[in-house]
C-alpha cells in the first residue's frame, strides 16, 4: 500500500525521499536519494483537506515522514568530514506532506541577536543568534506553538538568514520526531577526565572584591576545601602572606560585621 507521500509523489512525477514503517516492522534506512523537484508540486483533484484538530493533522505528517536520511555532505579541501541533513532535504521531505494534510508551519516571533567575531584564521565575522517561536496550523485554523534556535558566522549579510533556516530546520525535525536511520550516538562512549583544578591565587580578585557575597564566599570556601588548597599561602589585601582559607574566613566575618 503506497503512503500519502508516495503517491503526492507520483503524481508529480518525483522519487519519493520518505518511508513508512508499519507496527512492528523493523526498520533500515536505504541509501539517500537525490532531492526531489518539488517546484510543479500541487494537490491533486480531489483530495481535500480533513477538518481534524491541528494536532491530529501533525502526527499525520510525522506518520508520513518515517525518516530523513542524512544525505546531505560537509566537504573542507576535497575531503568529506561528515554527512548531516540539510535545509533543503529536509523541507523538501516536510513541504508536500504537509500540504496534503492542510498544515503550515509559520514564524510568529523572531528574536535575534547579533554580535562581531572572528573565524579560527582571524578574519572579521558576523554571528547571529535566532530564536523563533513558531506556530503549526492546522486545516481547521487552530494551532500550537513552538520554539527553536539557530546560530551561524558569516562574512556578510546572510548570518540572519542562514539561522533562521537552521531554526526552522530544528523546529520541524525536533517536533517533528524525525530520525535519521543512522547509528546512535550511545553506541560510542568518550570517558570524560577529571577538570583541572582551579589554582587557589584565582580566586583573589573575586574574595578582595567588596561586591562578591558572602554566600559566594562560602562556596569559594568550600571549593578551596575540596581541593585540599585552603591551607595555601598567599598574598592577601594588605600585603601580607596569609592562609587563604583563613584570609576568606576573615573578609566574610568583617563583611558580615560592617552590615550590622
């Protein structure tokens, strides 16, 4: 039995990118094809909307799109590095099943945020930061709220653009439940090491400063107790070699005593 998508796809006369996978079936995911030519894409006569609830309507796109398969490649110097899924693929996949059931995915707020950088060469970059709040429409009118994030670095003016469509690429993939068909990453396991230790002499600056509280005092106490380093001499505010357990314990106490 063909799925919605594959025959939205036969009559465009495209290869269809989607599989489904009935209830109990063991799934593996074949090879990527390439893109489908959805720009002549339209309903067919005849196949009207159903007037469902909104959220009825999207777990029939989620059924229809049992997977996006990673068939999108990052290449550096002729190399490939890894292999990722798209923008493009991926709305190609969601584009046509979501016009046969009558959804739309709008962007109601778009909040961004930019900020001047620098590429791992030095070169003068732009990153911008987006969070849209996106709502899903159904046939019927009613909707629901989402939210996603993108970022990206660029040299001109597309930085906006480019993490609006990687926002819209995570909303419709993270809402939309979609796996790849590739291995877990649980299957691999890094052991993390241990952090390197903060040197006791950093925390200076931050116990002389007449703004740090004393519940911050505290903790720096503390973390200088588990690393074993309260006992570590150091030059204190006035010049002299103290302890620094006993120098924060002392600016706690004459903080605490000049508020009374």
């Amino acid at each position: 039995m063909s799925t919605i998508a594959e025959r939205a796809a036969a009559a465009a006369g495209r290869t269809d990118t989607t599989t489904t996978v009935e209830p109990g079936e063991t799934f593996t995911a074949p090879a990527a094809e390439p893109l489908p030519d959805l720009s002549g894409y339209v309903p067919r006569e005849g196949e009207d909307w159903d007037m469902v609830p909104v959220h009825i309507a999207w777990l029939r796109v989620r059924r229809d799109i049992a997977y996006i398969g990673k068939g999108d490649a990052y290449v550096e110097n002729g190399k490939k590095k890894y292999d990722f899924r798209g923008y493009e693929r991926t709305v190609a996949a969601f584009g046509p099943i979501t016009l046969k059931h009558g959804v739309s995915v709008i962007p109601h707020r778009v909040t961004p945020s930019h900020r001047d950088a620098k590429s791992g060469k030095g070169t003068p970059m732009r990153e911008a930061t987006t969070l849209i709040t996106w709502r899903v429409y159904g046939p019927k009118g009613d909707f629901f709220e989402m939210e996603s994030e993108g970022e990206s670095l660029d040299y001109a003016d597309k930085g906006t653009a480019k993490a609006q469509t990687i926002a819209q690429r995570v909303a419709l993939l993270v809402g939309g439940l979609i796996p790849t068909g590739a291995p877990d990453s649980d299957e691999s396991n890094i052991e993390r090491g241990e952090a390197p230790v903060r040197r006791a002499t950093s925390y200076l600056d931050e116990i002389c400063d007449p703004h740090t509280s004393a519940g911050r005092l505290r903790q720096i106490h503390h973390e200088l107790r588990t690393t074993r380093q309260l006992g570590a001499l150091v030059t204190n505010e006035v010049g002299d070699e103290e302890a620094i357990g006993d120098m924060v314990v002392r600016i706690g106490r004459e903080r605490a005593g000049g508020g009374q």
